[in-house]
C-alpha cells in the first residue's frame, strides 16, 4: 500500500545455490540453537560459506553460543553481518536494546524476517541454517513462505513428550510443502565416565531412548517416505561449555564423540 516493494530474497530465485535448513523443535531446552551453532561451524571449518540466522525471538542465544560479539552495520542499504567461527550471524537480539523481551506480532516478525534475509548481505553462502522458536508458529510459516525451499531439520531428545511435540512441529512440512531433511536426536546418553577410564562403554539414557527414531517414523508415515534419523548426540559438559564460551564444541574438539556426530551430521546436509 505504498510502501517499497519488498526486495528479493536471493535463497528464493530459481537456481539458488544455497541449501537453506530450518532448524525446528517440539518444545524448547532440546538443543535446537546448540545443534545449530556446531553444525555451522562444523560445516564452516570444513570450507564452506555458512550463515545463520537466528529468529528464535524468545531464545535468540546464537550470537553468545557461536562467540558473535559484533554488532551488525550498515553499508549503503545493505546489513553487514558480523561473523564468528567463520559463520556469518544475523539476530533478532541484534536488534532490540539489552535484553528486552521480543512482543513484536506476527505480521512485524515476518517483516524483520523478509529483512535479514533480503537486506542482509550474505555473500555467496554454501549452507544457511535457521534457528526456528520452539512449536509451530508465525515465523514457521513465515519461512516456509519467504523460503520454500527451506528443508526442516527437526532436533528432539529420546524423551517421548518431547518427540510428540517434536513431531508436531515438523508435520507442519505437510502444509507448507517442505521437505525434511532429517531429525536430530540430542542427549540421547552420557557415556559412563568411569566406564570410559576403565575402558568399557555403558550409556546412561538419561531422557530414555528412541525418540528420534519415533519422531523420522511418524513423520515418515505423515509424508509417505522414509525421513531419516541423522544422529545421536551424546550429552557432554563441554557442549554446555562451548555454548556458554563462544567456542563451539565441533570445532574446540572434533575428536569429542558429540563433535563426531555432529561433524557427521553436517557432512550429510
Ligand atoms: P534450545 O535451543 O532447544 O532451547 P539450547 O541449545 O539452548 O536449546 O540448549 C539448552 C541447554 O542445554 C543449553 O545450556 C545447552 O548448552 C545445553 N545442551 C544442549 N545440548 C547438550 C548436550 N548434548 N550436552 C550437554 N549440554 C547440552
């Protein structure tokens, strides 16, 4: 209604090189933003041009996890992102003073949106990875129709209450016509410490077992094809740490058996 037409949205042109992951959860506190963070770096110490953005409005964590302490400028009309890890970041916490709760509606969340996508300059990305609120919200639907092609990448633990809501989060694919790429189960055991110094293996399923499985099922039924089960992160102290540091655990460590899996992960996106 008079106003500047919207620019385009490079990840949707026809042609579009960048695989683009909407990373998607049941209910939060799973490790949607950590998975997030060590995927990108991951993928980005591999060589890779990797972005993130992080519309989580309620968690917006991913500057602090990935060590983003920049703040985003402007260059003629265009937002500078800054990067951290060899990761380019763009967030909503970018963008309010302090740590003011995000009330804005859904009709603003899609505008900012449509912005870090659009007016953010994200150079020539191999892989942008979304981090999504927990559920099934606005800015799910936001995505879906700013970027089709958007594949969803569901993370839940093994618990069942979190595979249920897990599941509903990624059958919203059946509406928005998205593929999934695959589902992430995280903390899925501790590897026994003292096991592990006398050189056994025994895993404590902490939040019980195959709720990753169970959530690629159902949605696999949901879809009529097999969505598979991408991997199993263990729990590890230093996965907390690396978030809380800035140095994602992927990268500090890759011989970590998290790291691995993650490592594995980001090699099958
Ligand atoms: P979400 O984005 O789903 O809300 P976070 O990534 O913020 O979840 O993770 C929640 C908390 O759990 C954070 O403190 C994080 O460091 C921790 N965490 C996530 N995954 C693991 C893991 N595999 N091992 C240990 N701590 C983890």
């Amino acid at each position: 209604r008079g106003g500047v037409p919207a620019k385009e949205i490079p990840f949707s042109r026809p042609g579009s090189m960048t695989r683009v992951y909407a990373v998607a959860s049941g209910k939060g506190g799973v490790g949607k933003s950590s998975v997030t963070v060590n995927l990108a770096a991951a993928m980005a110490a591999d060589g890779l041009n990797v972005g993130v953005l992080d519309a989580d409005i309620y968690g917006h964590s991913i500057p602090r996890m990935l060590g983003a302490n920049g703040r985003p400028t402007q260059v003629q009309n265009m937002i500078m992102p800054p990067s951290a890890n060899g990761v380019k970041v763009i967030s909503i916490g970018m963008f309010v003073e302090g740590n003011t709760p995000v009330v804005w509606r859904g009709p603003m969340l899609h505008r900012a949106l449509q912005q870090f996508l659009a007016d953010v300059f994200w150079g020539d990305l191999d892989v942008l990875l979304m981090d999504l609120p927990p559920g099934t919200g606005d800015i799910a639907i936001s995505i879906a129709q700013l970027v089709p092609t958007a594949e969803i990448l569901v993370v839940t633990t093994p618990q069942q209450a979190a595979a249920e809501v897990a599941e509903r989060a990624g059958s919203i694919a059946t509406q928005t016509h998205q593929q999934i790429a695959g589902v992430v189960e995280n903390m899925s055991y501790l590897p026994c410490p003292h096991c592990t110094a006398e050189g056994k293996e025994h895993r404590l399923e902490i939040f019980g077992s195959g709720g990753g499985r169970r959530v690629a099922e159902g949605l696999g039924r949901l879809l009529g094809h097999d969505i598979p089960v991408l991997g199993e992160i263990p729990l590890d102290p230093r996965l907390r740490e690396g978030g809380d540091e800035g140095k994602p655990l992927a990268v500090a460590d890759p011989e970590a058996p998290a790291s691995q899996v993650l490592r594995s992960i980001a090699t099958r996106l």
